[in-house]
C-alpha cells in the first residue's frame, strides 16, 4: 500500500467513525501500517474530524518521527506503534471512545461472549487491559498480552482499541465491541443476567488457564 492510498482509508474511516459516534470531539485515533516502509499513517493531534484533510494525517516510522504531516500526531501513536512492531498481524489500528464500550471500560468490567459475532471477530470476551496513563509506554504493555490473541480489549477507564489485518477489519472489531457492550448494558439495566454462548465460553476458560 502507498502512503497516498493510507492517508485516503484512515480520512474515510476517521469521519465514518465520528459520524457514527464512536468518537467524540477530536478524541479517538485510528492508523493504517505500511509494513514495507517500516512506517504509518495515523491520525493528528486535536484536529476536527469534520475538517480533517487527507493532508492532515501524519506519516510516522515506528520510533515516533514525523515523516510527513503539518500537524503533531495523536498522542497514542506509541499505542499504534508499540501494536505494529510487536503483533506483525496487525496491520491497522482503531482507538475509540465509544460510550457503551467505555462505560464497561470505566467499571473496569469484562464483555463477556454474549453474541456469535464476538467469536470470529473480537476472539470472544473483551477484557480490560489494567489502566496505564494515556499516551505512555506503559499502556503498550497492558494491551500487548490480549491483543496478541484477540481482536480488541477496553483500556480501564479509556476506551476501546480494536486490531485487524486491514482498516475494515480494524473498524468493525470497534463496532462488534461497541454493540456487544451496549447490549450487554442494557440487559444489566432491565436487570437481566447476560449470559455467555456456553460452548465458547467453556473453551475460552480452557484457553485461559493454559496462559
């Protein structure tokens, strides 16, 4: 992929992402990696989604210099980063604050598999990656151990970062896990119990207890 072609896919998915409302404000922070340069576009720093420009995105290598770009980069770019150089099927990442999903983030409150798209997408339950200070090294750590066998995790009293092998893929993981919390949320609210798909959840406790 060129650089042209990467700035183009995070602009789209960037304003698609907002208008939805997985992301409010200038919060929120989506990348695209260019693996054969060493290098990714990703989104700048408190900039408007609705003005956002294709010339806007920035160009970084993995040690955080700024190749292309006007503007600084997201503040989570060792986030992005830190994915890229240690999960090489990773080729795209999306940080959102979507409120259902940040809700549960907040609570520190693992989505359980409640719903047979969390299976092949997401890799089952969403879990909660221990709170580490927005933007710092620290955070890369908290994600690394679940995202290396799952599609996304809720960053404690953040948000949610979803991975895939494209920006498509990437996008809909954030979506899945915004719309499992939600459905999720809203049975604890009627006060009804959420209950986990029985044969997933069985060998995902399996898996668990061999790490």
């Amino acid at each position: 992929m060129d650089v042209q072609t990467a700035k183009l896919q995070v602009l789209a998915y960037s304003k698609k992402a907002y208008k939805e409302k997985l992301m409010a404000g200038t919060s929120g922070n989506l990348s695209v990696c260019i693996p054969e340069k060493h290098c990714f576009v990703i989104t700048p720093s408190s900039v408007d989604y609705n003005e956002m420009q294709a010339e806007d995105l920035v160009l970084l290598d993995f040690s955080g210099h700024v190749l292309e770009g006007h503007y600084p980069p997201s503040s989570e770019w060792r986030l992005h980063a830190g994915i890229y150089r240690n999960i090489p099927r990773v080729a795209a990442v999306v940080h959102t604050h979507s409120p259902y999903a940040t809700a549960c983030a907040a609570a520190h409150y693992t989505i359980p598999p409640v719903l047979i798209e969390m299976i092949p997408y997401v890799g089952g339950s969403v879990e909660v990656a221990p709170y580490a200070p927005p933007g710092s090294e620290e955070i890369v750590q908290t994600v690394l151990p679940i995202l290396k066998t799952k599609n996304a995790c809720l960053l404690a009293n953040h948000g949610v970062v979803a991975v895939g092998e494209d920006l498509q893929a990437a996008y809909i993981n954030s979506v899945y896990t915004e719309d499992a919390a939600k459905i999720v949320l809203l049975a604890l609210a009627a006060g009804l119990q959420p209950q986990s798909i029985p044969e997933f959840s069985e060998h995902e406790e399996d898996r668990n207890n061999e790490k």
